[in-house]
C-alpha cells in the first residue's frame, strides 16, 4: 500500500513539477480548466440518469430528485460542503421514507 501511494504521488508530484517548468500556451491552460468538471460530470450524470442499465427520469429515482435539488442548494449557496451534505441528507430521506 505504501509502495503504491508513493508511485501515485511521484506520478502526480512529476506532472506539477513538469507543468511548472515549461511554458504552456494558453489556450492549453485554458482547456485544463475545464477538465475536473468534465471528469466530476462523467462520473456523477450515470449515476443520477440511469437506473438499471436505462434511463429513468421518473419521481421514483431517488439519485435524481436528491441530485436536483442538490444542484438547486448549490445555485443559491454556492457552497461546495453545503451542497454534498443537502443532497446526501435529500437522499438518505428519500430512500427512508418513499
């Protein structure tokens, strides 16, 4: 486990020591600034939208309804914290009681 969390953070350690050393265009910079939100909407979409191997946009998905209105308290909030506990407690309640 050590050996590996070494490997990993020689690996990234590498590539912010690199990214620091060379001169990188702008418009590079400017395309890795939307990269987490792409990987966080890659990982976060399936899970909301597809149920069982299909999409289900009804009242009965539980992910959907806690996502909406996570993505509600993060609009008023702006607040990333606030809005990963409404919707983890959205969802908790929704799974309890419905």
């Amino acid at each position: 486990m050590l050996l590996g969390g070494l490997i990993t953070f020689g690996m990234r350690f590498s590539l912010i020591y690199l990214f620091g050393r060379f001169d990188i265009p702008e418009t590079i910079r400017k395309a890795l600034h939307y990269v987490p939100p792409a990987v966080l909407s890659a990982i976060i979409f399936p899970e909301l939208f597809l149920r069982e191997g299909a999409l289900n946009l009804t009242l009965d998905n539980h992910r959907l309804l806690a996502g909406i209105l996570a993505v509600l308290v993060a609009w008023f909030s702006k607040n990333i914290l606030i809005t990963i506990i409404a919707g983890m407690i959205a969802l908790f309640l929704l799974q309890f009681f419905l």
